[in-house]
C-alpha cells in the first residue's frame, strides 16, 4: 500500500479537527435552543438532595406543581397562585396564620404547612383545591417535598433547610406519610375499560361527547375546559370520576362560568378569559370569545354550574364511560 505524503496527512488531521469543532457547535446551538423552548425541562430532575435546584426540578417535574402554578414568567397555568417572589411572599403569610391560629409561625412554617396540609390556608381569591402530595396520585416524599420548599425560599427569601427540617409541620408530614403502608388509591374504577376506544371517543368530534372540543390533551383540543395532558398525575380516579359525572361539583379556578346581561337584553354565558377596567372577555361553550364593553353591560355573575354538560351518565353507556375513564387515567 502507497504511504500518505505528511502534507496530506496533516491537512486531513486539520479537516477533522474542523468537521468537529463544527458539529460542537451544532450540538451547543440546539441545546440552547432547546433549553430556550422548554424542551430540557426535566434535564435537572436527576439533581438530588434538599436544595433549591432539586426542589426545581421536582416543581417542573414529577411533583407536576406547573400545571397549577406560575413562576414569575415562566409558566402560565392559573389555578393556583404565581410562586414568583413566594420566599418573600412567605413571611408575610406566615405573620396572617400566627394571628388566624394564636400559634407560633415561621415563613418555614408556612411552606410545608401548604404541603402537609394545602387546605389549612388558602389564598385569597383562589379554591381548596390543592391536591395532597405527598398522597396518591403524585407521592411525594417529604424530602422532596422539603426541596420544593428550598426551591420557594430562593424565590425572594433566604434558603434555610434547618429551618424547614425543624418545623413542627415537617415533623407531622414524616409521621403521616411513614403511616401510608400503600400509597395506591383504594378507590377503584366499577371495571376495567379499555383505553384505546376511550381516545376514540375522547376525540371523535362528531361523537357523544366531543370531549376534545373544550379539553386540551397534548396540544389538541379546546381551551373552554382545564388542560387534561398531565391529570392523572395529580388527580386520583374517584376525582376524575366525579369530575365527569358531577362537573359542577368542583369547578376548577379560573374556568368558573359567568353570566353576562347587556343593555341590549343579550345573554352571553362562559368562562371569564381577560378582564379590565374597561371591558371584559367570555368564552363560551363553542369556543367563540365575546368582547364586551363594560359600559354596555347590565348586569355580570358567577354562575354556579359548570359549563361541562351534567348529562354523561345519560348519554354514555357504563363500558363507554369506562373506556373514557381509562384512557383519561393514561394521562400523566
């Protein structure tokens, strides 16, 4: 075999050390783009310990907290309360419970009492309808949970796990979820449907129910009802169930339906998307959104019946309602 001359061999050396160094920089550019779009979202979940970046993680990630939950910017899910600024926002809440309880309060005291017991202090404006996490379906355990605490102290205060551990609160969630032998609901759906027929009618949008028409399930479907991709993941199935069944029972923050009575003796009925000084916007149960002049309306008020129809037990048979049910629970 003929020898390579050198002068070759070292123009083919710089030609690979160039080919590389270009595709470096490809690979660097689509990351950050990536990361720019959302797409590395979870790339931190593998962070461990108690620390503000794992209690980042486990926010964005398996504990599903952005599904109800804003932070500053970021996220624009408004069920719950934006946690921008909530590290700050924490000493101020603790302050209204020591005065609500007679108790001592610390802002540490307040973060994993929102945890351990989400219902004890609800803020203005919004629902009970926090779900329990360290409970099925999301199960956290209480050193994650001590994490996204870690994660809110960062948000505007000062990261103290001390004073996280040391609380009377964190105490109490240890004795609790250490009692929980099986963290897998006992309720339990009449009988197993069967997931696939369930997507089909999830999404025929000629059928029954036309559920996709008002729900959004991985960027397909409506905005009129709550996003359904990560449900699952946050709500067990006697929720779901009653959900379904009973949607006015619970009707979720900010898909509350209003009823709106113009000068003109026009009845407009939907969900409340914007409102400001000088008008407001309904959706209603079509998707169609209605601008209206605040000076053109008689008469404006929460309704309290959901916008969900109330009539599935009726229109559905026992096997659909469960293939439905079943390929909802697929949802996390």
């Amino acid at each position: 075999m003929q020898a390579v001359p050198s002068f070759m061999r070292g123009s083919f050396a710089k030609a690979v050390v160039f080919t590389l160094a270009i595709c470096g920089v490809y690979i660097y550019i689509a990351y950050v783009v990536t990361a720019i779009s959302g797409g590395v979202k979870n790339a931190t979940t593998a962070v461990k310990g108690i620390n503000p970046e794992a209690g980042k993680a486990l926010f964005w990630g398996k504990g599903k907290c952005w599904t109800c939950h804003s932070v500053g910017k970021h996220g624009s899910a408004i069920r719950g309360p934006n946690q921008g600024n909530i590290g700050f926002r924490a000493i101020a809440r603790a302050k209204e419970r020591k005065a609500q309880t007679g108790k001592p309060y610390t802002p540490a005291d307040y973060l994993v009492e929102s945890h351990f017991n989400p219902g004890a202090y609800v803020v203005k404006g919004y629902k009970n309808e926090m779900p329990t996490v360290w409970k099925h379906p999301i199960d956290l355990k209480p050193e994650e949970i001590l994490a996204i605490d870690t994660y809110f102290q960062s948000l505007g205060g000062t990261v103290d796990v001390a004073a996280l551990k040391n609380s009377r609160f964190y105490v109490a969630l240890k004795r609790a979820a250490g009692k929980q032998k099986n963290t897998v609901s006992a309720w339990k759906p009449y009988f197993p449907g069967d997931p696939k027929k369930g997507k089909a009618i999830f999404f025929d949008t000629h059928g029954k129910v036309v559920c996709i028409k008002c729900h959004t399930v991985y960027k397909q479907g409506g905005h009129v009802g709550p996003e359904l991709t990560h449900v699952a993941a946050t709500r067990d199935a006697r929720f779901i169930t009653e959900s379904i069944l009973e949607p006015s029972k619970v009707i979720a923050s900010g898909f509350e339906s209003y009823l709106v009575v113009t000068k003109r003796m026009q009845f407009i009925a939907g969900m409340k998307r914007k409102e400001t000084h000088d008008y407001v916007e309904i959706m209603d149960k079509q998707g169609k959104l209605h601008h209206i002049a605040k000076s053109d309306i008689r008469r404006m008020a929460a309704q309290k019946t959901s916008t969900m129809p109330g009539n599935f037990r009726d229109v559905l048979s026992v096997k659909e309602f469960q293939d439905i049910l079943a390929y909802v629970l697929t949802l996390s």
